[in-house]
C-alpha cells in the first residue's frame, strides 16, 4: 500500500522549522508494511493544500496530513480538506466540551478561536487528541484512507500509533517491512559502494547508502527478512573492519556499554575539539560511574602545566604533533587515575594551516594500561566537520584498544 504525505507550515518552508514528523511517520508505517511514496510540502494557503490534496489522492492508496489544525486564522488545512472532499463542517458538541474541560482544568476559559476545533467535515470520525486541543481527521473511502493530524510532533506521534495504525490494519493487508542499518567509518561512500559493486542484491531487498559527517550508513530493507540477512552478513564479509554498530546504535552508547560492563574509568584531554569529546563522554544517564572528567588546553603554556607535556616537545615538533598528543595522554592518565585516557591536537581551521600541517591535520592518543595507540589523520571539511570527526574518531579509538586489549577474552566490542 503506498502513501502520500501533506506537510502543511510556512515556517517548514522558511527553514525555521525541521520536518522531524516526516521522518517519523516513514519510518513507522515502514515498519508496518505502508510504503511512503512521496511528500508535498506547501504554505499555509488553501489552495496550496487543494492542489497537493489532489495529487496525493490520485496516486496514493493512503494520504497523511500534518499540521494546520490549531485555531488561529493561519489553521486552514481543514477547510482545504472539506472544500476537495465537498463536505461541510460540521459542529461536534462532544469535542467543544473536551476542549472547554481542557481550559477549565487550568482555570481558564476556553478562547472563542478553539471552537474551529469542534468542526469536522461530514463523514469523517475524529480521533480525540489526548496531549492537545486539536482532534485528528480519519476518513475511509473506496479502499482509500485520508487522515489529517496536528502538527505538534507528540500529539502527532500519539494519534498515528494508537488511533489510525490500528484503523490501517483493519482496513488493509500489508506484509511487514525488515529495516537493518550498518553504521561504518573511515570508508567514504564510493569507498564502500566500490566494495560492494558485486555483492548480489537478492530479489526483495533493497540497499540504501546515507552519507553523513566522517561516516556512512548502510540501510538494508525489504519483504524478506531472510534475503536482508543474507545480504548483511555478506556486506560485514567485505566491510566487516569498517563496521562499528548496528541500527539504533551511538558511538556514545557503545562506549558506555563497554565502560559500564567491564567498570572502566575513563578521562579525555582536548585541544582542537574544545569539550566535544566530554561532552558526549557526559550525554548518556550513568556516565559518572565511568567518566572521572577532562581537560580543554587549548595553550601551550597549559598543556606544560597540567599535563606536563614537556616544552622541548612542544619547541620541536609543535603542539599538533604525534609525541605532543603522546605526552597529553600520559600527562592526563597520571593525573586522572583512569583505567583508560585519550587525548587530541590539531587544526580545526579555518586558519591555522601550513604546508607541512594542513588545516584538518589531527592527532589521537589513546592508552589503556600498557596499550598504546596512536593515529594521524588529515580531515575534510570546515571547522565544526573536523571537530565532530575528531571526536567520533577519538570514541572509535577508545572503543578498539579495549578490543585490543581485552581479546584474550575472545571478546569483539566493535562488532
């Protein structure tokens, strides 16, 4: 069954405003056997939203609407919706009630504006709204289904899963989608597309490439979870080095999994990255029990007076340098006490850069009780590009000298 999805808002158009709700409703009617065919986005104009209504009823066997259901004068995807239909609205008492308890609970009344929420074009049932004022639209007619919902993203959420999902289930046959992502990192997109040029894509399954900052994820979906399978364990026979996680994972999240079970402490020392890195060693619930805490030395005179690194190293081979990003991790594992320390030094740009050390030129240190592992590397991209690389690359590292360190345990942490 395919579908058509109507996102109504200017401020989506002006860029102010991200369309998060599109990328929720793909993915959940996927999950669900429903195939999103295609979106139209338009202004807050009615004739906007007749046309694209238009387009999407012919083509789709499902159309989905999101947004402009509020009560203010900007609010008018449900008059687009009865004026293509030819409905009149019609007043509901029984949602005009439910929006006037809303109001009278917080000690309000209920502004006359709502009362365009009480309006349902003829024929249609209204999902109640249980985290707002605005009801959802479910209209079924010759094996096609319309359905308008409110644009807030948790209201919207909340009606698609618990009152028109299980509308669609009734009303049609569809064969569950199997959904896999293989995360990857160091081989660009054309790296591994050449890789895998010829890998057999079995009947079914379809291979998705999605580039994103430093890394690709390979999205693998199709009707038949035993011919997805098959394709992912043929990719990880050719990639498999280059894989450090499997759908919802996070560099992040791996870290801590690993921190956690194996009750690591571990600490950071930073100089281009500037408490990126901290940061995310910080973002997940439970990470004080492993992160003791780092250090942002952007100076030289700092990284001499809190992580001793030596000013003969410093003079010699410059603060971006192998053993300056050596003596930081030492400096910081002395200091911090931690099981594991990394540190980083580079040129994030847009200045800075020489011949000999280009813009992008970082070093990563990372040790783990006599393991010590050291990489360059020379990053694409402007400022805030080679930091998020950096950091992602540091957690990387983190993550393979512990591999490295615990495999008498036969343990493989990345895969």
């Amino acid at each position: 069954m395919k579908a058509g999805i109507l996102t109504a808002g200017n401020e989506i158009l002006l860029g102010k405003t991200l369309n998060g709700n599109l990328g929720f409703i793909g993915q959940f009617l996927a999950e669900n056997g429903f195939s999103v065919n295609e979106n139209i986005t338009v202004k807050d104009e009615e004739d906007e939203m007749v046309y694209a209504l238009k387009e999407l009823w012919q083509h789709n066997d499902i159309v989905i609407s999101t947004g402009g259901l509020g009560p203010t004068d900007d609010d008018i995807t449900k008059n687009a919706i009865a004026r293509f239909f030819g409905k009149k609205l019609i007043f509901k008492e029984e949602i005009s009630d439910i929006v006037k308890n809303r109001f009278k609970k917080l000690n309000k009344p209920a502004p006359d504006c709502n009362k365009s929420q009480a309006e349902v074009p003829e024929g249609f049932d209204w999902l109640p709204n249980n985290y707002g004022t605005a009801p959802g639209l479910y209209f079924f007619s010759g094996n096609k289904t319309f359905v308008a919902l409110p644009g807030v993203p948790i209201e919207m959420q909340h009606l698609l899963v618990e009152e028109v999902m299980p509308r669609l289930k009734q009303n049609y046959k569809t064969q569950k989608i199997f959904i896999s992502e293989l995360h990857t990192i160091e081989k660009s997109e054309s790296e591994i597309a050449e890789i895998l040029q010829n890998t057999l894509i079995p009947s079914g399954v379809n291979l998705a490439f999605l580039p994103q900052t430093g890394r690709v994820t390979l999205r693998i979906y199709g009707n038949s979870k035993e011919n997805c399978l098959k394709l992912i364990e043929e990719i990880e026979k050719l990639i498999g080095n280059y894989i450090w996680g499997r759908d919802e994972d996070t560099l992040p999240g791996r870290l801590h999994s690993v921190l956690i079970n194996y009750k690591l402490t571990v600490s950071v020392a930073e100089s281009c990255t500037g408490g990126l890195i901290q940061s995310m060693l910080s973002s997940l619930p439970g990470a004080s029990a492993y992160f003791k805490g780092g250090i942002t030395v952007y100076s030289n005179e700092m990284k001499e007076k809190l992580l001793n690194v030596s000013s003969a190293v410093l003079d010699k081979c410059g603060a971006v340098s192998k053993k300056t990003a050596y003596e930081m991790c030492n400096g910081l594992q002395s200091l911090m006490k931690t099981d594991l320390a990394g540190a980083v030094t580079g040129i994030a740009g847009p200045d800075g850069g020489t011949e000999e050390k280009p813009v992008g030129t970082v070093h990563i240190c990372v040790k783990y009780m006599n393991n010590i592992l050291h990489k360059k590397f020379l990053f694409s991209g402007n400022r805030e590009m080679i930091r998020l690389k950096s950091a992602e690359r540091m957690l990387l590292m983190y993550l393979k000298i512990l591999e490295k360190s615990l495999k008498e345990n036969t343990l493989d942490i990345i895969k």
